[in-house]
C-alpha cells in the first residue's frame, strides 16, 4: 500500500514539473497555511547555498591574496 | 540551478551495489560507485582523466576500478595504479575522488570540501538496519525538481486527494499542521483524534472504527524526511504518538529535473503486515 502512495506522490509531482516547466505565466508557486513547512525547508536550502556560495568566494579571496605575486621581492 | 555540495547525499542502496561499478548522477555530477575488493565503497567521477570516456563502462579489480575503453585502472583515492603497457602518465593524472561513507544499508557520498566531510553529519537512517525493526526498501525515479518531492512529503494534506485508496483517512485536511523550524530542521506534526480510520490502517491495524492518529514530520536539509506515523483505536491504552510506521526518504538530486529517491517504510515487529507488501502486478 505503501508502494502505491508513493506511485501515487510520483504521478502528481512529475506532472506538476511538466506544467511549471510549460508554464508562460511566469507567476511563482503559492504557498497556503498547509505548505509552511514546506516553504520553511526552502527557505533553509536558500540560506545554506548563500552560506556555500560567500564561504567560496571567501576562499577563493583568501587564495588570491596568498598568492606569491611574479616578480616581488621574495622576502616582502 | 545550484545544489548544496558540501553535504552527504544518498548515492545508493547497499544491495544495490554489487560486483558491477554502479554508475549515479549526483547533483548533475557523473559519478562511478564501486565496492573494492576490501568490501570498501569508493565514488570517483565518472569520468576517466584519459578521454573522459566513463569509468563505470569497466569493471572491478582487486581494489581498483579499471576503464572500459582502454584499461586504465584508479585506486579508491582516484591515484592512477596501472596503465597498460606501463605507459608513463604524469603526476596529476588522476580520477576525482568523493568521499563516501557506507552506513544504515545506504552509501553516502560527500560532493563538496574533502576535509568537511565529516561523518556525524549523514542523518539517522537507523530504522533501517534497527533491530526488531523491518521494512520494505525501495529506490524511485522521478522525473520532478527534489524540492517539489520535499514539499510534497512536508505537506501530508494531500493524502486526503491523492492517496484516497491507501492513506487518506479523517480529520487530515482539516487538522491544522504544526511546524517548527529548529535551526537547520523543519519539524511538523499533525495530531488527530477520533477520526474516521483510514484503509492502510484498516489493512495494516485492523482498525475500522474511530481512530486516534499522529503524523510527525522532520526535514533536514537537502534530502532528508523522516516521517513517523501512527494510529490507535479511539481512546485506546497505547500510547499516543508510539511509531506504527517510520518513512525514511532521502531525494537526491540527479538534475534539477530528475531525483532518485530512497525511500524505507520500517516498523517493529514482523514484516508481514500486509503495509508493507508490496502490490501484486496483474
């Protein structure tokens, strides 16, 4: 039974993606009270991917500045 | 469309994984997934350095994989370890190598920093390997984005419309869902009482009359859902909110269209509740 609810999740989502793909509206998904936590697990990849994205580019700064520069006095 | 990197995702079932390379798109990262012959489990890209052709084309030797098209063979760390006719390589000739972690009848691969891959992190699959504890595994394809598939299983109000056969049952849509966002983790719960039951617990509980019943939802991110569900008759001495049935799911990115879900419906005691057999093909 359990197998077929989740034949039955598959069906609706992978329509879904096919309607939000083929959607020209360009309107956005609307979340209702029932999607809170829902929504509240987006909010939190967003977050994290900001999180990754400023750490990477931390690093790539830190790397830059650590970088010998061609042709400077070796011991500056 | 960005996925988290530094973060483990669900690679594969252990029994999925046999002698054969198995080769998964991960967060649109090719990847081979291969048990050396140490019983280790090691995730290169799929990539071969050479020509790109892919690594899992070929087969296991010993503790390496070697190439299908021309042989060339990488150690678990992606370290080139033979080349035929010992043609000279140089020293970055080497497979990308991801680290991985076989746990909980899963194997995890980390597809970020190396050194932050640290293994406490892997969320608890515990049910799956638990003692006294048995279940049905399954690994799903689905051709949707990961984050309509956490939705979905964030929101069990659909089951009332979608599941009319299986899980749908009284007071779910009207019950208010409580969500409460710790940290990184989404927890959420619906607790109803005296409803109409529902057929999976009719099937499942023998249950056919007024039923209390629980939903408790827990979301880490990316991938994460764990889902423990319950039910006893109307007023009945067990108490509320024991687990009759733990969902765990992971969705794990293969594209942002595509998405393998792993997927273990567990409970305690014996597996043949009729739950969780699975639905005979006419």
């Amino acid at each position: 039974m359990t197998d077929l609810a989740f034949a039955e999740d598959a069906r609706i989502v992978e329509a879904q993606q096919r309607l939000i793909d083929s959607d020209p509206s360009g309107l956005p998904l609307v979340s209702l009270a029932f999607d809170r936590a829902g929504l509240a697990a987006r909010r939190i990849i967003k977050r994290k991917l900001e999180e990754e994205e400023q750490a990477a580019v931390r690093a790539v700064n830190a790397s830059s500045q650590r970088a010998p520069v061609r042709g400077a006095d070796a011991t500056a | 469309m960005k996925f988290l990197r530094n973060q483990w995702y669900t690679a594969a079932t252990s029994t999925e994984l046999g002698a054969k390379p198995l080769a998964r798109t991960i967060c649109n990262e090719p990847l081979v997934i291969f048990r050396a012959e140490d019983g280790t489990v090691a995730v290169l890209t799929d990539r071969c350095p050479h020509r790109k052709a892919p690594l899992s084309s070929g087969e296991v030797v010993g503790n390496d994989i070697q190439c299908g098209y021309h042989g060339i063979r990488f150690a678990a760390d992606g370290a080139c370890t033979h080349v035929p006719g010992n043609v000279p390589v140089g020293r970055n000739f080497r497979a990308r190598c991801f680290p991985a972690r076989e746990v909980h009848g899963l194997i995890f691969v980390w597809l970020g920093e190396a050194a932050l891959a640290d293994p406490a992190l892997i969320p608890d699959f515990g049910e799956n390997v638990k003692p006294g504890w048995t279940g049905v595994h399954g690994m799903l394809y689905v051709k949707a984005n990961y984050q309509l598939l956490i939705d979905n299983i964030l929101d069990l109000t659909h089951v009332v419309f979608v599941h009319k056969t299986t899980l749908a049952g009284g007071g779910v849509a009207e019950t208010p869902l409580q969500v409460e966002i710790d940290g990184d983790m989404v927890r959420a719960q619906r607790l109803m009482h005296n409803v109409d039951t529902a057929p999976i617990y009719k099937a499942a509980r023998n249950l056919h009359g007024k039923i209390d019943r629980w939903q408790f939802l827990e979301f880490r991110p990316p991938i994460y859902a764990r889902i423990t569900l319950g039910a006893r008759e109307a007023g009945s001495d067990l108490p509320f909110g024991t687990p009759t049935h733990v969902v765990l799911n992971s969705f794990t990115p293969e594209t942002e269209r595509t998405t393998h879900i792993s997927g273990r419906r567990c409970a305690p005691g014996g597996s043949t509740t009729p739950a969780f057999r699975r639905p005979t093909r006419t």
